[in-house]
C-alpha cells in the first residue's frame, strides 16, 4: 500500500489521541470511539491510499480491411466477426478500427440494428492496404492498466509499408495479434487487352472509350456483363453488353461535367468470369467561348445562358476587333455584318482557327452580301459558305433625292455628291438607279434607268450644284410615284437633306409606300433637320433614319443603307428544316420534329464542306468543315426570337446550340503538354510545347504537381530545347493521380494528369502465410472464435486501485452507527409515544 499524502497519517492520530483524552470522564464511550473512528477513516482517505493489484480485464482493438481488395463477402465476414466479439465484450473494452490506406473511425452508418455492416474505403483511401501502420495506430488506441490485445480480419495483401515493423513493435509490447482471413477478390478471367480513350477532353463532353476484352475460349454463350464508369469515385452511369468468347471490342461514351485532371475508372462485371478493370488520367478543360454578337445582352441571353448551362466560359463583347483570341477556344460571330469587320480582325480569325480554333457564324438580317470584284478575304476563306447574291433577274431600284438648297452648298454638297457617286459604283448592271434633285421645286437628274453605264451616271451627278430652298414633300412624292410600278426585287428611297420642310403629305406617302413594299430612309445633315420628321417618315416606310453632326461620315452611311436595303439575301418567311447528312452532332436533337423557322440567309456552301441541314432542299441552313487544325460552321438562321421564335420554345433548342458548339470546340492541341513516368529513376516529367507562333513567356508560371497521401510540391519549367520546357519531380515510389496545374493556366502550359495503377487494384484471394505469420510471431492465434478474444490467457497487467473511497464510505457509516446509538433511544420513545396515544 501506498499513500499520496503520508503527512496525513499524523492527521488521522488525533481522533485517536483525543478519545484517549476524554476516555476516563466519558459516560458513553461506545459513541465516542465510533466518532473518532470516523474521524480517523476521514483523515486517512484525504491521505489518498493505494495498493498494488493484477488486473485481467481485457482491451481489445479489432482492425478491419474495408480496402478495394477485399470482396463483399470478405467485408460481410469481417462485419460478422465484429459483431459476434462485440457481443462476448461483458466488462471489457473494445474499439472496432476499419483501415485501408490508413486507419480510420469506424462511421454510424455502418452500424445497422446493433451489427456491424462495414462498407468499403471510398476514393483514394481505399486503394492501399497499409498494416503497418493501421496497427500501429490501434496499439495507440489501447488504453492502459487493462490486458492489450488486437485482432486484425484482412486479405492479407499489404501494398504500402511493411507489417514486419508493426509486429516487432507489438512484439516488444507484449500484444498478441489475432487473425483472420477476409476473402479477397476472385482472380478474374477477363483480360483487358486494350484501352483507348482521349487524354484531354472538355468538361461536359461526350467522349468515347474503346475497349478491348478478351474472354475465355470456355465460353460457350454469351455472357452478361455489367460495366459501370466512374471519376473520382462517383458514378458516371452504368450499362450491358454481351461478352462471347476470345476478343470482344465495345465502345463506351462518357460525360464528366468537372474541370481539371481526374480518375477516370470503369469496372466490368461478368457473374462467374469475375470482373476486369482499367483506371487511366483524364484532363478536363472549361470550354472558353467568345460571343461577339451585334445584339443586345437581353437577346443575347437565351444562347449565353445554354452555353453556360453547357459548362461553356462565356466572354460577350459587341465589337468585331475583340483582341488576342489565344485564351478562348470557340468564337461565335452573332449576327454581324461582314462588311464593318476590320482586316486585322478578319486576319486574326483566320489564324485562330488554323491553329485549332472552332468559329461558328450565325446568320441573322445583319448578314449584307456585298458585290466585289476581289479575292477572298481570310474571313471568307475560313467560312464553308459564302453569302449569295440576290436570286432575282429583276435587281433592285434605288433612287436618291438629294437636298440642293443653297444651305447645302460647298462641302455638303460635294459629298453628297461622292456619296451618289459610291451607291452608283456598287450597284450591278441589272440594278436600277434613279437621283433626284430638290429645291423649291424638284428635277431628275437621273432619270430612273439601268446601272450600266456607271461612268455616264456619275458625271450626271458631278454636276449638281446648290441652290434654292427646300420643299422636301412634293419631291418625295414624285419620287415614289416613279419608283413604284418599277420590276426590282427591292425599292428603296433615301432621302438627303440638311433643313426643315412643311410636312405636307409626306407621311401619307410613307405609309403608301409601306403598303407597296417600297423602304425609305433619310439622311439629316447639321443641327437644322426636323428630327422627328425625319424618324416618322423612316419609321412608316421600314426603312432607318440618320442624323449626322459630322458630313464626312455621309459616303459610308449612304453606301451601308444602300446595301442593307437591296443588297440583302434573307429570306423572310416560314421554313421548314431538312436533314441532308446525319451526323453525331445532330444526334439526340430531333431535327425532323423542330417548328419551322421565320426566315434565314441564304448562303452558297464551299464545294468540300459538308451540309448538314437545308432549306427546300435548296438553300444551306447548317455547313461545316475542317479548315487548317481547327473547325468552322455556318447556320444562316438567327438564334433569337425574330427568325427563331418557334425554336426558342424548341425543347431540342439547348441540344442543338449544345452540340454545335462542342463540335467545334478543337480536336488537335496547337501546344503540346504530356506527362509520363520514368521507372529508371522514379519521377514524373512533362513536356510543355509551344504552339507555333506563340511568343515565348517573359516568365514561366510555377507548376504545382498533387498527388496521393497529400503530396504536394511546386516546381519551375526548365527549358529543354527550342520552344520546349520540362518539368521533372521524384515521386517516391507513389502511386495514384497525380495532376499537374500552373498557378495560372494557359494554352501553353495546361493542366494534365497521370494515373500510375495502385498494386491494389491487381491483388487478388488472400495472403494467408501473411496472417499466420503475424499471429505465431506475437503469440495470437489464428481464426479463434470470436468470444474467445477477452481471454487473457493468464495475463494480468499490474495495476493501483484507489483505496480511499473506502475509507470514505467507512466514516459515513462510523458516524452514522454513532448517531444511531445517540438518537436510537429517544426515537423509540417516541414511537412507543405515538402509538400509546
């Protein structure tokens, strides 16, 4: 025995030394004894007593192999075995430990009405079995002063560390190590002989995988299998197929909406033949898109809005000169005309998808054929389809009613004048042309005619000159008058003034020439104008009103109104859609079932590019093709609620824009970027190649590489040739996903992946010798029934066992016993009292 407090000891004598003094004057010396007994025990228990004891209790810690090795039936046997030791515990301590890579706490949900129900390792961890350190960590978990024991239920099949380490140290400590076999994975008799899938795909694309698995020659039937796809551990989707015997090549598609470097894996169950597997690396990169579109954002957002749904990053801008086009890897061109885009930006296009870009051009009324006697610019040299004239024999009839009052004299008056000038130059020989000249009275100067002699027309022109007042209603009337019963496809007035006018019947004339399909617009030089004239007269006639502080901006406006009015080629009436080719990316759309659309442009597809969709079987409504390394495409409708209205409320809209875009996003990196392994010194290298016509980076951006168990490090590319980096990284024997990102991602340095296969995931059956190894090493036993784990087998581990609780409880009852003897005989008088009465 012990005590925690000896100075106490000396305490505990003073109700003795006290009692001894009132002993020979005590009356009742029974009482007081047992008042300094209690005084004594009291002051023995605050003297802390302990004494040395054997204890044979048991502490036992069960370790469970939930790794991707073990069998469902194995996992089912271990949860079994817990439950009947849990059961058999009585007063021992006991802790269930399940381990894969790692040891872990054992989750509620895998306790089910007071059983075991162990369920396998999810992801990464799931894919090692680590004994040396799972029962290391259990020995950790024992507490102490109880008889140590462990249990280990696995397969055996150690992949990361070495269980002879753990066994020394539980050797040492004196901790038996019971075993059992958990059943492993059957060996299977399916082969995969090959696998062939993209190493870089975009997030939210449907991609293949081809395989190829070889079944027994034993196979007498078909057999059933099951193949299920996963990434990062969560299921993509699940389908059948017949395996036969010998080699069986099947295609799988996939769809991951996440972006970065991924385990992608795929399991093919087959009943008796067991199960085959393959795990591989997979990039997954947001798809970029530039909308550089000409309409509003409101308009705008039924395409953005299914493109972001679709996982694209979406950049609008409302300028044909968008900038550097290297981050993006689709361009849609929305509604824009041609003509207004700039050649650099024409030029840019080109290059961008000569390099691997995809551009998809989307009609709309904006979309203004132009008549030129030139070559194909880069824009139209990457198109497959290129804007059609207008079908008509008839041509279209202009007539211009220039303002030569005296207010338009000098530069006015001379750009008018080149302003008719360039209309009469892009006119063609079956188009008709008709000037005429106001004041305060009015005079054709051109009479309405034939365009052909553009030289005749123009010295007419030149010889206007200014003078007289203004009178804008008689000349405008006169104008349409003439124009009117003319045979032309399109008729179109413009009318050019620089001051105010009485109105006179000009509105009535632009409501009749509506009515007879004839537009007028009007052109407002100065400050002077009646604006709202002006707007009223365009407005009935369909046509646009301009008001220009600046003449020098006269010719180009003139000449843009001109074209837009006459030179168009949209055709604006219900169509029908119609499949030429099917092709994967109308697959799942329903084309043959889409409303009709309210009017397209008409387009005349390249000789090799492909057409997809048409119009009356006549017109192209869908063209694409390959040019240089990248794609583009052409669909001369709209995408907004003035043609495709009735799509709109398509439900095969989204699929359609979907699928269009993802089709052209690029198949062939302009950069390279690979990661391998290199087994002669165990690192990770890749290779970064620039795309040709890149720059060179000012600086090179650190690239993180992340791998299993937290691995994590940073490394700077080195160069290694010509437009060539490397970046090299020792691994240290790991195996898993490992990904590659730079801090700032780009085309040239993109984030990659490489998957080495874990031994895990080939190991199958049990390594026994291993288990009953481990047991004859540290004094277990091998497969025991599970209530015989809390025998000590003779052992007891010394202990302290606290006496002054006793003590304490002795004084309670010492002085209870002395009030008793004190207050017992006037109870019982009491009571004898009570009862009397």
């Amino acid at each position: 025995m012990s005590w925690d407090r000896p100075a106490m000891l000396a305490v505990a004598l003073l109700p003795v030394l006290w009692a001894l003094w009132l002993w020979p004057r005590s009356s009742r010396r029974l009482m007081l004894v047992l008042k300094a007994l209690s005084l004594a025990a009291i002051a023995l228990a605050l003297a802390e007593p302990r004494m040395l004891v054997y204890e044979s209790k048991v502490a036992l810690a069960v370790l469970a192999d939930t790794s991707a090795s073990v069998s469902p039936a194995g996992l089912a046997g271990a949860s079994g075995i817990a439950t009947e030791a849990e059961a058999a515990r009585g007063r021992h301590w006991m802790r269930l430990v399940p381990f894969a890579r790692a040891a872990r706490p054992a989750d509620g949900s895998e306790r089910e009405d007071r059983r075991w129900a162990l369920r396998p390792a999810a992801g990464e961890g799931g894919r090692a079995t680590n004994l040396e350190t799972s029962v290391r960590e259990a020995i950790a978990l024992l507490p102490a002063g109880l008889v140590p024991r462990l249990a280990v239920i696995s397969d055996g099949n150690e992949n990361v560390g070495t269980a002879v380490r753990a066994v020394w140290q539980a050797r040492q400590l004196g901790i038996p190590i019971d075993t059992y076999r958990a059943e492993g994975r059957p060996r299977p008799r399916l082969e995969v002989e090959s696998v062939v899938m993209p190493s870089r795909v975009f997030a939210g694309e449907r991609f293949p995988i081809d395989v190829v698995l070889r079944a027994p020659d034993s196979v007498a039937s078909p057999v059933r299998a099951a193949v299920e796809l996963s990434a990062e551990g969560k299921a993509l989707g699940t389908s059948d197929l017949q395996l036969r015997s010998g080699s069986n090549a099947f295609r799988l598609y996939a769809t991951v909406a996440a972006a970065g470097a991924v385990d992608l894996a795929c399991v093919i169950r087959a009943g008796e033949l067991g199960e085959a597997r393959f795990e591989q690396a997979l990039t997954l990169r947001q798809p970029k898109a530039l909308l550089i579109s000409a309409e509003s954002v409101e308009t705008d957002r039924p395409l953005t809005e299914l493109l972001r749904a679709n996982q694209f990053d979406v950049t609008r801008v409302n300028t044909a000169a968008p900038g550097p086009l290297d981050a993006y890897h689709l361009a849609v061109i929305n509604n824009w005309d041609p003509g207004t885009i700039p050649a650099e930006a024409k030029q840019a296009f080109e290059d961008f998808v000569k390099q691997g870009g995809g551009l998809l051009w989307v009609g709309g009324d904006r979309n203004l054929y132009e008549e030129k006697n030139a070559p194909e610019d880069p824009l139209e040299r990457l198109l497959p389809a290129r804007l059609a004239p207008p079908r008509s024999p008839e041509g279209t009839a202009v007539v211009l009613i220039i303002d030569k009052s005296s207010s338009m004299e000098g530069k006015k008056m001379e750009l008018a004048r080149l302003a008719a000038a360039g209309v009469i130059e892009n006119l063609r020989p079956i188009d008709m042309i008709g000037v005429l000249i106001f004041d305060n009275t009015h005079e054709w100067t051109v009479p309405i005619r034939r365009a052909q002699d553009r030289a005749l027309l123009k010295r007419l022109v030149a010889g206007i000159a200014a003078d007289g007042g203004t009178q804008i209603a008689p000349a405008l009337a006169e104008a349409y008058q003439r124009i009117a019963p003319v045979n032309a496809t399109y008729k179109h007035i413009v009318l050019l003034t620089d001051g105010i006018s009485e109105e006179g019947d000009s509105l009535q004339v632009a409501r009749d020439a509506s009515d007879n399909r004839v537009t007028i617009s009007t052109v407002g030089l100065g400050q002077d104008v009646n604006r709202a004239y002006l707007e009223k007269i365009a407005s009935f006639a369909n046509g646009k009103a301009y008001l220009l502080n600046d003449p020098t901006a006269l010719e180009q406006i003139l000449l843009r109104d001109v074209m837009e009015h006459t030179g168009s080629t949209t055709v604006e009436r219900p169509v029908q859609p119609a499949v030429v080719r099917e092709a994967e990316v109308l697959a799942g759309v329903g084309v043959e079932a889409a409303p009709p659309l309210l009017g397209y442009v008409r387009f005349i597809a390249k000789p090799s590019a492909e057409t997809l969709l048409n119009i009356e079987a006549r017109d192209p409504l869908l063209v694409r093709w390959q040019y240089g390394l990248g794609r583009a495409a052409v669909f001369a409708s709209d995408a907004k609620g003035r043609w495709a209205t009735n799509w709109l409320r398509w439900q095969g809209f989204d699929r359609f824009w979907a699928n269009l875009a993802r089709d052209l996003l690029p198949r062939s990196e302009a950069a390279g970027a690979t990661v391998e392994y290199n087994a002669a010194n165990d690192e990770l290298i890749a290779d970064y190649r620039l795309p040709p016509g890149a720059p060179e980076p000012a600086t090179l951006p650190d690239v993180f590489v992340f791998g299993p168990g937290g691995f994590q490090r940073a490394a700077t590319p080195q160069k290694a040739g010509s437009r060539h980096y490397q970046v090299r990284m020792p691994m240290g024997g790991r195996q898993g996903l490992f990904r590659l990102r730079p801090l700032e991602e780009s085309r040239a340095f993109p984030e990659i992946g490489l998957y080495r296969q874990e031994p895990e995931m080939s190991d199958y059956g049990t390594n026994e010798f291993l288990l009953r190894q481990i047991a004859a090493s540290t004094g277990g036993r091998f497969e025991p029934r599970p209530r015989d784990l809390f025998e000590a087998g003779g052992r007891s581990v010394p202990a302290t066992m606290d006496l002054w609780p006793a003590f304490l409880v002795l004084a309670i009852l010492l002085n209870l016993a002395e009030l008793l003897w004190r207050k017992g005989p006037g109870l019982m008088e009491a009571v004898r009292g009570s009862g009397g009465r």
